[in-house]
C-alpha cells in the first residue's frame, strides 16, 4: 500500500515536465524505497550514490556555516542530478535531462518532496 503511494508520486512527478528523466525515493542511508528508474539503471547503484552526495553535501554544508542542507544539485554535460530531502529519514533523487528549465523542477520536486514525507 505504502510502497503505491510512492510510486503514484513519483509517476506524477515524472509525468510533470518531459524535462525529468527519472526519480526514485530513498532512505537517507541508500536503500530504495520506490523507484521509476529507466530500464538498465541500477536502483542500488542510484542509491549508493545518492546517500554519498547527501553525506557530502550535509556535512560541506554544516562545515561552511550554510545552514541545514536542503538540496544537493550535480550538472553533468548529459543532465542534472538532484537530491532533495523528504522528510528526514527519505531523500528524492531526480534525473533531468541537460536543457532542462530548473525554476519548474525545482518547485514540482519540492511538492514531490512534501508529499512523500507525509506518507513515510
């Protein structure tokens, strides 16, 4: 039931802008609670990596007095990767694709974000 629910956010997350890519939900220690991740993508590997961008980016952000980490943002020349937390046990990882328009991104994923920390 849980696990529906967070699919149906996430699908309606991707189905918000072409710009998304894929997304997945994850405890903030990695492991993937849902996932709609394109076909050959590893879920682990995206977990892996996303609970080590968050490590690093909470504590980069505490060492340089920014405050409480709200978003880790990675822009490669093939797109964007985007952490946002979920609550504060969950991080919502986000593939973007290279063109995308980050204003819009940013606010259907903060509502993603908030709706997913209701139901875990």
């Amino acid at each position: 039931m849980r696990a529906d629910m967070l699919a149906s956010i996430l699908s309606e997350l991707n189905g918000s802008t072409a710009d998304i890519e894929a997304s997945a939900v994850l405890s903030t220690d990695g492991l993937v609670m849902a996932s709609m991740l394109p076909t050959g993508m590893d879920e682990d590997r995206v977990g892996a990596m996303s609970a080590a961008m968050l490590s690093l980016g909470d504590r980069t952000s505490k060492e340089l007095a920014r405050g409480k980490l709200e978003q880790v943002l990675v822009k490669g020349n093939s797109g964007y990767v985007l952490l946002t937390y979920a609550g504060s046990e969950a991080v919502l990882t986000t593939l973007c694709k290279p063109n995308a328009r980050l204003g819009l991104i940013f606010l259907d994923v903060k509502r993603a974000a908030e709706s997913l920390a209701k139901i875990i």
